[in-house]
C-alpha cells in the first residue's frame, strides 16, 4: 500500500484492502478513546451523546494523519444522516453511548432510511461510561447487533461482546447478512424480521413458552395492528363475535380438559392481531358451569359450557371457514400444527377439533360431525 494513497483511492483499486485500512483505522481509535479516557476520567464519563460524537471526531481527525484517511474526509454528519460519521466517503461510524457499566444498548432503525448512499461498510464506535475509566470497542456493526426490539419502530439492540465465531449476531439468526439485509425495501425487511420472529415463536411454542411479535404487521394487509391497546369489553359487538369465531378456529386447545396454558396463545394472538387484551378471557368460553342439552340435544352427563358457545358461533365458524380472507390463512398457516389447502379448511378443522374431543374425558364420548350436523 503506497503511504501517499488516500482512502477514496486504495478503495477504487482494491477493495479489500481498503476495508483492511479502515479496520486498523478503527483499532486505532479505540486506543486512542481508551488512553483519553484514563486520562480524562471526568471529561468521558460524564459527556452526553452528541459530546461523545465530537470526541470522536475529534479523535478520528487527530489518528488520521497516521493513516489512508485524511482528516478533512471525517464528517460528522450526527442528526441528518447515518451513520453519524462519514470516513473518506466509502466509510462510516455510529457512535452510541452507555451510561450504565454494561456492553447493551438501543441502537438504530432497521430501516436505514436516512443512510448516505455511497458508504459500503461501518463499525460501530461503543461508549461504555458507567465504569471507571469510560471503556470504548470499535467493532463492524453487523457484528454487535444481537437482536431486533422495538420503541416507536423496529431496533437493533446492541452487544459489543457478542462472539463472533456463534450464532450470535442477528443476522446470522436471520440467515442473511448484513449488506443483503440493508439494501432490501422497508416492506421485505419487516417482512424478513416478522418470519424470523414467527419461526423462533413456533420454536419456543415446543418449550411451553409462548411469545408473539405483537408490533410487526402483516405486509399486504390492511388489518395490521392498532396502534392503542384497548380491553376487549371496549370494542363493538361485531368484532368481538368475529375474534371469537376465529379462536375457535386457531386455537383447538381450548376444548382441552385440565391444561393451564389453553388460552395463552389466543391472548398472545388477540393482542399481536388486534391490540386487544381481555383479562375474562376463559369465560367467554366457559362461563356458566356445564349443561346437559345444547340446541334440543340432551347429553347423557353434563358436558363444558364451551361446546355451548360453539354451538353459538357455528355458523360464523362455518362461514369463515369456507370463505377464509386473508388474514385467517396467514393465521391458519402460523398457528395450526398441520398444512391444510384452503379447500380444506372445514374439514381438517373437525378433524382437529375431534382430536381434542378424544383427549377430553368430557367429551371423549361426542362425535363432533355428527353433533353439528344435529344442530344444523
């Protein structure tokens, strides 16, 4: 590498060996962070962020000379544009900050809206101020994003000490990397996010743990979830018949005898689908104790109240069924054990709701075909 070259040039010649150039660039600054701030104790612990992205370029304009990149080419762009530093135009760092003496914070929208265009490759510039001294990593930022939350939008969170040899960051987790990732369009990069969260959802589902991405809407549907939570008791008639129907259908655990955990996944679902909570859940089901006769049929012994609300909501059940919408097969897709082709909906749901009937010293005894053939 000839000394005289700048960044702009070794990159336009070898790019691999500019990427090189900006990792030792990077390896330099944290050095240098690290030094001021042994030496400066008071200075780095107590700056707030836009006080540490002036250090930092400070920092960086000072080892420039030292390096490909020239001190003119370190830009802090901070508010505008991400990330918050531009280096010799192909380069570029996001600085974040710590108050606590931990490697984890919040940091950017996945979306990366307001990214300068021609920059290839960041590090992530990391201020850890709760200890005493401030400690500083530079890391690639790919590298120490561990995962996706969210405030007003989707996240990354941050971890300076993920391992790079595991499965640790989140796009490995994802399977993509970073740069394919980044150049997506909004709607496939939640789209991207919202599959991964519902495969590592059906994962945790197998361990009793049950979790939903509530904040990621579907991608062509206009029915993703409000923006308010209300309580169920709130909403008008209509819709609530309507979610009712549809946990009839998702959700075949609920016909199920002495199993603590059977309407988990139709809150998780209400709140995730419709920002609906309801702590009366369970007796939307089962309120009134068991019954002996349901539509003109006489059980032999006393059956759940449960089957007596199917019997109310069959025929919005059938109707569903039948005429599936959208958002009922992307939910049958995500919450049933089984494939089932739309033309099969009805049918495999009996089949489903017979399994329970079977499993349920209750109802062992009922045939459900047969049951809602009487009714009708």
């Amino acid at each position: 590498m000839n000394n005289t070259d700048n960044i702009i040039q070794i990159y336009q010649r070898d790019i691999r060996q500019a990427d090189l150039a900006f990792a030792e660039f990077m390896n330099s600054a944290e050095n240098y962070l690290n030094n001021k701030a042994k030496q400066h104790i008071d200075l780095y612990k107590k700056c707030e962020g836009k006080e540490l992205e002036l250090l930092a370029e400070k920092a960086l304009k000072e080892i420039a000379p030292s390096t490909p990149f020239r001190p003119e080419d370190i830009i802090l762009v901070s508010g505008a544009k991400f990330p918050d530093i531009q280096a010799g135009l192909y380069y570029g760092v996001e600085v974040k900050s710590t108050k606590s003496n931990s490697w984890n914070s919040t940091g950017s929208s996945i979306i990366e809206s307001t990214r300068i265009p021609d920059i290839s490759k960041i590090y992530m510039l990391f201020g850890k101020l709760g200890g005493t001294p401030a400690e500083f990593r530079c890391r690639p930022y790919e590298k120490c994003l561990s995962n996706i939350a969210v405030t007003h939008s989707p996240r990354y969170l941050i971890d300076m000490s993920l391992d790079d040899n595991q499965m640790a960051n989140i796009f490995d987790k994802m399977r993509i990397d970073y740069d394919t990732f980044r150049l997506l369009d909004e709607k496939d990069k939640i789209q991207r996010v919202r599959q991964y969260y519902k495969q590592s959802r059906q994962n945790g589902s197998k361990k009793q743990k049950f979790e939903m991405p509530w904040w990621i809407g579907e991608e062509e549907s206009d029915e993703s979830s409000p923006m308010v939570i209300r309580f169920f008791s709130d909403i008008e008639r209509m819709m609530q018949e309507d979610m009712i129907a549809r946990m009839f259908i998702l959700f075949t655990e609920l016909f199920r005898n002495n199993y603590t955990a059977k309407y988990k996944r139709a809150a998780l679902w209400m709140c995730s689908r419709y920002s609906v909570i309801d702590n009366s859940l369970r007796d939307r089901f089962t309120a009134g104790g068991k019954i002996t006769e349901i539509g003109g049929i006489k059980f032999d012994k006393p059956v759940p109240q449960i089957l007596n609300t199917l019997y109310l909501y069959r025929h919005m059940i059938y109707k569903l069924l039948n005429n599936p919408d959208k958002m009922l097969c992307d939910d049958i897709h995500d919450f049933w054990s089984i494939e089932c082709s739309p033309l099969f909906y009805h049918k495999c749901w009996l089949d489903s709701i017979q399994a329970e009937f079977d499993k349920n010293i209750e109802l062992n005894q009922l045939n459900i075909r047969e049951l809602l053939n009487s009714w009708d």
